[in-house]
C-alpha cells in the first residue's frame, strides 16, 4: 500500500507512512491522523476565526490570495517534488499543476474587487433595497489525491475571498502535499484559525466535519459512493454540499475530422495524468468509415509514451498512484479482455530492473468495444480507452449520451452544423470541439451533469453560488 498506518504514542493515534508509487520501497515522509477531539477544536476555532474574518474587507482578503500566488510560483519546484514522490505525477505535470493554482489564486484575489449584491426598487420610495451576498460560515473542503494541489486552491481560494474560513480534509495519499499548500497560505498571512488542515479517513475524520454542526457547507471531489453518503447526511444535518464525482468522457470522431489531431488530442485526454482524472476520455465513438485509418494514428501516437518515474524528464507517463488504484486498473483490463474486446495496445504491468517494483501500467488501447461491456460504462480511473465503432454521429451521439455520468464530451469534426448541434444536445457540462476532454480555465464554470455533479459550480464567478448565501436588505426613513 501506498500508505501504511500503524498506532503510536499514548494516544494510540495512527501514523502514516508515505511511499512513492515509482518506488514503493522508498519512505517519502509521514503524517499523523488528527484525533476526533482536535478535528472538533479546528471546526469550533475555525467558526471563531470567521466573525472577524468576514468583517474584513474583500479587498483586503484578495491581497492575501496574491501573496500565495506569489508563493506557488516562487516554490513551484520544491511542491512539485513534493507531489511526484507522493503520488508519482510527473514532475512537468505537477509544475503546471502548480502554476494553474497560482492562476486560480490570482483569479479568486480578484474576485475581492468585485461587488456581489444588487440594489433593487422599491415600491416605497422611501425606501432603500438591496441585496447582498454573505458568506455561509465555516466549510469542509474534503479533496482527493489525483490533483493534489489544483482542487485544494480551486476550493479554498472562492471559500476564503467571500469571506468563509475552511476546513481542509486531504486523502491520506496526497497529505504531505496538501501540508505544504496549507503552509503557502499561512506564509502569505492567512490566519492558521482561518485555514485548517486535518487529517484522516472519511470514516472517521471526513464523518466528522460532515456531522459537525457548526461546519454550514461541504465541497467534496471523489467517488460517487463517497458523494451520495456526504449528500444524505448533509440534508439530514440542513447543510449545503457541492460534489464532483465521476466521470466517463466520450470523444466523437467523425469522417471530415482532422485525424491526425483528433488522434493526438484523444491519446493526451486518456493517458494524461496516467489517465487518473475526471475528465479524462474514457471512450472514443468512432465513424465505421474512418475506424482503421483513425486506429492506426491512435497507434502511432501512443507508442511514442515512455513510461517512467515522473522525475524522468523523457517520461511520458508516470506510475498509477497507488497499489490499490493499480490492482483496480488491472483488473479491468482483465475484465475487458474476459468480456471479447480486442487489446490492441498495452494492457500489461510493467517490471524490471527499470521500474523498481512501482506501479507501472502500460497505456491500454482496447478495440471492438461495445455499449455493454464493463470497461465502456464504468469509470476506470487509468491509461485505458475504449474504441466504439458507430455508423454515423446521430448514433455516437445517442451512445455518448446513454451513459451515468455527464461531465465532459468532445466532437472532432470541420462542420460547423454538427458542432453546433453538439453542443447543444450533449448532455455534459464541460464541451469541447477539437480539443482533448480534459482542461478547464479558472474563470470558467467546472462541473457536469446527472452522476458526475450535485448541480452547483466549481470555478469563475459560479463559485459565488456555493460560498455565499443571499441576505435581503430594506432600509426604511426613521422618520415616517
């Protein structure tokens, strides 16, 4: 396992070990569960901090978000490292990663200058009204370890400028990381009571801040079972929740496509980031005309991948995260392999004197797929994709449509009209035409549709929707 944990000290708390997934021999660091009665003094501490935190001014709470910017792009490197010994990344992703918090940051400091109330006619004119947004109080922002820097900054950044104080519950997998970007905000002058960092399991630690009644929101990124259980107990405890879960992100291919883009783009969206991300493609529907010329690209393109320890600088792809999240990518690529589709590419794990026991999978391409097989409807969370032969758009798109999740979607196509159509009948929240399913600018909404979100947005100004709340003023004459 990537993280071991064992009981120590006179408080019998757990410790856990981290090893770096290209080298799971290799200890990287350590971190210590917080004990329930801490977690529960963060929150109370936290809900403190907020009286006086909100009453200063945004401007003056955007300022600090610039100096963490600052911060991040001056460490970059060090957190970088950081995160590519934790959970294997490459160190060039994680540099960009990096730096795209830095934007958010500088996007959210922005934010502070912008006004987010209304004024609104009365039918008294005497009166004044208004409406003004507040925020909810103290939120528990529970993130995974895939991006381990990006979703932290894109949850806490928002939560901060309007005025919250924030919990933070990383995964055990990507803690040490989460640790230094928590430091980053103290170092920029952040109060530590305005920001906390806990550690844990969702079990224990996560549960907590759910059912704590003075945390009012929770913004969680992880698995879909995971968000239905925040969901339940949020409107069992009255507190607004935001999920991002999963994802299975189609690319259409049509015959008037530029192949040799579609087939670059569609190769980056799927092995990226080793395939572990939400928005990652999943499945490519493909037009029957151009399936063996398009398949051939594919090809081309994906054995150009080197895989290696993301420290590598000629690596294209680094070790899947985790022994758990390994064993779950080969099994199914077993599966799809059991169920008749054809393993064109990869499939395997690899070892030798070159990869050090970690957790290397080849980048996987499977042929002959259909609708109904395990690998085209369930999120594999790896270097896997799909190929589906359709006869004509209006089938991949009925195809791409018929699926759980609604996060992300691409069209490779010149036509303007089928584009255009495209966009408007996907059922996702994220399209893209002639680009990879991945990527989301900071003043941009993120999220998606049916079982990939709860329905509110991530990033730009939708991000005011979950942090603030609205407050109704009227103003009457003292004096009538």
């Amino acid at each position: 396992m990537k993280t071991n944990k064992h009981s120590v000290g006179i408080e019998d708390r757990t410790v856990y070990s981290h090893f770096n997934p290209a080298n799971p021999t290799a200890c990287v660091g350590f971190t210590e569960e917080t004990a329930i009665q801490d977690v529960r003094k963060a929150v109370l501490s936290a809900k403190q901090a907020q009286i006086q935190w909100k009453n200063r001014s945004s401007l003056e709470r955007g300022d600090f978000l610039q100096k963490a910017a600052d911060i991040l792009e001056k460490d970059k490197d060090e957190i970088a490292a950081i995160a590519t010994k934790e959970m294997g990344k490459r160190f060039v992703e994680m540099v960009g990663e990096v730096l795209r918090g830095a934007a958010i940051l500088r996007y959210y400091a922005q934010e502070g200058t912008r006004g987010i109330g209304e004024i609104l006619p009365s039918h008294n004119p005497a009166n004044t009204l208004y409406s003004l947004r507040v925020p909810v109080g103290v939120v528990a922002a529970i993130t995974p370890w895939n991006f381990p820097v990006a979703i932290p900054v894109w949850k806490i950044a928002p939560a901060l400028v309007y005025g919250n104080t924030v919990v933070l519950k990383p995964s055990q997998e990507s803690s040490m990381t989460a640790k230094k970007i928590a430091e980053v905000f103290h170092l920029a002058g952040i109060p530590n009571a305005v920001l906390q960092i806990v550690y844990g399991d969702g079990d224990t630690v996560g549960n907590e801040l759910v059912e704590h009644p003075a945390i009012a929101a929770i913004t969680f990124t992880g698995s879909n079972s995971v968000g239905r259980k925040i969901a339940s107990k949020s409107v069992e405890h009255n507190k607004k929740y935001q999920l991002e879960l999963g994802g299975k992100n189609p690319v259409i291919v049509l015959e008037d496509a530029n192949l040799n883009l579609a087939a670059k783009r569609t190769i980056e969206g799927a092995m990226k980031q080793t395939g572990q991300r939400c928005t990652g493609t999943s499945v490519a529907y493909v037009v029957n005309e151009i399936y063996h010329s398009f398949v051939e690209k594919l090809l081309d393109e994906v054995k150009q991948i080197k895989v290696g320890d993301g420290f590598n600088s000629s690596v294209g792809m680094g070790p899947i995260a985790s022994k758990k999240q390994f064993d779950k990518v080969l099994a199914y690529i077993a599966k799809g392999v059991d169920e008749g589709a054809e393993l064109l590419y990869g499939g395997g794990k690899l070892a030798g004197a070159d990869y050090n026991g970690g957790y290397f999978v080849e980048p996987t391409i499977f042929g002959g797929v259909t609708k109904d097989m395990t690998i085209a409807k369930e999120e594999i969370f790896g270097p896997v994709l799909c190929i589906i032969k359709v006869q004509n758009y209006a089938e991949a798109l009925v195809k791409a449509n018929d699926n759980m999740y609604g996060l992300s979607a691409s069209l490779f196509t010149t036509n303007l009209d089928q584009a255009l159509h495209f966009i408007q009948n996907s059922e996702v929240g994220l399209v893209q035409i002639n680009g990879e399913t991945g990527g989301a600018e900071p003043q941009a909404p993120f999220g998606g549709m049916k079982e990939s979100s709860s329905g509110s947005r991530k990033q730009g100004q939708a991000a005011k929707e979950f942090f603030t709340t609205y407050k109704t003023v009227t103003i009457s004459p003292s004096a009538q």
